[in-house]
C-alpha cells in the first residue's frame, strides 16, 4: 500500500474509533508510521486529509452498494438497499456521522450524490410496475429519511445510553417507510 493510501486508511481509523471531534493529524501520523510533512506533502493540511477521508468513506459505501446483491423485485431491491445502508451506519457510527455532517455543511462528495441516484433508480423501477403511490422524488424523501433515523438510533445509543436498536424497530421503520409509498394492494 503506498503512503497516501496508508494515510487515508489511518484517518479513516482514527474517525471510525475517535469521531470528528478527536480527529488530529499527529494520531494519523502515528498509525500511519509517518511524520507530520509526509502527511502535509500528500494532503496539504488536516482539512485536506479529512475531506480525502470523508471522500473515501463515501466511495466504500458507494462500492457496497454497487456490488451488493439485488433481487429482481424492485420493492425487494429497496429494502436490501435500505438495509445495506443502516449496516453501514451501524458498522461505523462515528464515521457515518462525520459523512452526514459534511453533506449538511454542503460539501460537493459526487459519491454520495451517486448513492443517492441509486436509491431514485430502485424508486423509479417501483413506479414503472404502477406501485409507488406518491411521484418518486416524495418516496425518495421518505425512504432517505427513514433510512437516516434508524442510523442515527446507532449514532446516539452511547447518548442515550440504550443499546442500538433491534432488529424490529429497525424493520418497523423500514416497512412503515415501504408502506407509505407503495399502492394499495
């Protein structure tokens, strides 16, 4: 692996066990096995190597979601992707935490615009069987959303000093989402 991989893997670390907030170079630069230039050559600043990360996060969520397995029913199809994407959360908390933050402070992360063209494209296959009741960009909204609260149930189990969430509520908060959007049986 070379240097600037190796810093990017030990951001990564620091953020999935520290979270933003501890995030420093001199804890890269120690599990990285580098010196404080090497990292500033390759990144320019801390800034620099936080956005590289938060990037990289992106791309590896994007990645999963790409290769994960897709059934054919496209209501199926939603359901693995809005469970692939709480597993996520809920692997890296801290991480998946400092992604949100940089997409609410309006940072330009093409991959995460990508996931979410994923989660249109699996929409817009359930409208064209005639299954969705609202247009696809209202059931977009709410499936993001639910998929965005069960993920903060992971994000602040330490805050509320409660165990993450179970399965069940997990799957209530899916399938109430899934019920809202599709037609009537």
């Amino acid at each position: 692996m070379n240097t600037h991989d190796t810093l990017l893997n030990a951001a990564l670390q620091v953020l999935e066990e520290e979270g933003e907030a501890q995030f420093s170079t001199r804890s890269v630069c120690a599990i990285a096995k580098v010196t404080a230039p090497t990292l500033y050559h390759h990144f320019g600043s801390a800034d620099g190597l936080l956005s590289a990360a938060i990037t990289e996060a992106f791309a590896q969520f994007l990645e999963s979601k790409r290769t994960a397995t897709q059934s054919s029913d496209p209501v199926m199809a939603l359901r693995e992707g809005w469970d692939d994407y709480v597993r996520f959360a809920a692997a890296r908390p801290r991480l998946y935490a400092v992604m949100m933050s940089r997409v609410l402070n309006d940072a330009d992360i093409p991959a995460a615009e990508q996931a979410f063209a994923l989660l249109i494209q699996r929409i817009a296959a359930i409208a064209a069987e005639g299954r969705l009741r609202p247009t696809v960009e209202v059931a977009a909204d709410l499936m993001w959303a639910s998929a965005n609260a069960a993920s903060l149930l992971y994000v602040t189990a330490r805050l509320r000093k409660v165990v993450p969430p179970t399965s069940e509520v997990l799957e209530q908060i899916r399938e109430g989402a899934i019920r809202s959007i599709l037609n009537p049986e």
